[in-house]
C-alpha cells in the first residue's frame, strides 16, 4: 500500500515541479478566469433577490473552465514531449498513474480556487470563505478533475483533440456542476441551512462513482 501511494504521490509531485519550473498554466488560467469573473460581476446587474444564484453561477462557471483548461494543459505537455507515453510503459500500475493525475491536477485547480474564491466574495459580496462553501467545493471539484483527467487522457492521442474533450468533458461533469451550484447557492441562503448535508452527500457520492469508474475505465483508454 505504501509503494502504491508512493508512486501516485511521485507521478504528482512530477507534474508540479514541471509548473513550477515554468508557471505557464496556472497564470494562463488564472488570467483568464479573473477577467471572466470581473466582466460578469460588471454586467449582471446587482438585485437582493440575484445575489446567491449569481454568484454560485458565476463561480462555478469559472471553476469549470478552468479545470478544462488544467486537464487539457497538463497532458497536452506530456504528450507533446513523449513523456505520456514513456510513463505508460513504466512498471506501474494504470489506476496509479490516473490517481497521480488527479492529485496534481486537484492541486492545481485548488489553488486557482485559493485565489478566485476571495475575490469572488469581494466583488459579489457575499461570505464564500466558509467550512460549507470549502466542503461543497471539495466534494465537487474531486468528481470534476477525476472525469476531466480520464477524458483528457483519451482525447490527447487524438488528431482533434482541442475538440474532442470539450465533447467529452461538459456533458459528462454538467451533473455535478448543476449539483455544486445548487449547494453552494443553500449555503450562501441562511433559510437552506438543513439541505446542505443533503447537498454535500449527493456531491461525495457523485465524485466516488466518478473516481471509481474513472479509475476502471482508464485501463482501456490508455491501451487504445
């Protein structure tokens, strides 16, 4: 057990020293997610009644985006310098080399949430920096990065690639998505308070059953 989580921390730590060498996705990403979220807060207009559904909205729209972006770029990289390629034939387990993946792509996309969740409170002002809003963003983005790295694992070794996972990805993470908004507009409503265990337990399950079949179909993607 200690070798398998060994080497799933190895193929993660791998892909974040090579972002860390260059810095190229997480500013690319972040650039374009923030001016997103400034031009949206500027052209919705402002209404009591709008805050919280604007808002979870707003925010998942750009947690979405950016996670296609994350997934894409970082086996887009790999594959480009034939290194996908060479971890495939290593003696390691394939679901490890998936898990890897989600962790370093998790930790991206987390970080670029570190960021866009405070500015997102200050420009809509409304309190996101709470334990239910971090639950329900957690729960979610697990299930989201666990299907965008198994998507952008079978769409990289296509001819249309830049096409194909957009195909792959959106309708399949539209579920949870339409879940996170729904939770995250309840907590942001004091009168919602009982329905958000209901919401953060709808949320787990969801990314579980996306990881777990995630994981099973991996195998097959990666051979063809």
């Amino acid at each position: 057990m200690k070798t398998y989580l060994t080497q799933v921390w190895d193929i993660s730590y791998k892909d974040i020293r090579l972002e860390m060498r260059t810095r190229q996705m997480a500013v690319s990403v972040l650039v374009i997610v923030i001016a997103l979220m400034i031009v949206t807060n500027l052209a919705i207009p402002k209404s009591v009644d709008a805050t919280f559904t604007t808002t979870a909205t707003v925010i998942w729209l750009c947690i979405l985006i950016a996670s296609f972006m994350v997934v894409m770029r970082n086996f887009v990289i790999e594959y480009d310098q034939i290194g996908f390629h060479g971890l495939i034939m290593c003696p390691v387990p394939r679901d490890a080399i998936y898990l890897g993946k989600v962790v370093s792509n998790l930790i991206f996309l987390l970080v670029i949430e570190s960021i866009l969740f405070p500015l997102s409170s200050i420009l809509f002002d409304v309190p996101l920096l709470t334990p239910t809003v971090t639950a329900i963003t957690g729960m979610a983005t697990i299930g989201i990065v666990a299907a965008g790295t198994l998507f952008a694992a079978i769409s990289v070794n296509t001819k249309a690639r830049e096409i194909m996972l957009p195909v792959l990805f959106f309708p399949a993470v539209i579920p949870i998505v339409l879940a996170a908004v729904d939770a995250t507009q309840n907590a942001l409503n004091p009168s919602y308070g009982a329905k958000i265990l209901e919401d953060i337990g709808v949320l787990a399950a969801l990314s579980l059953a996306i990881i777990a079949t995630s994981a099973i179909l991996f195998n097959f993607a990666v051979d063809e």
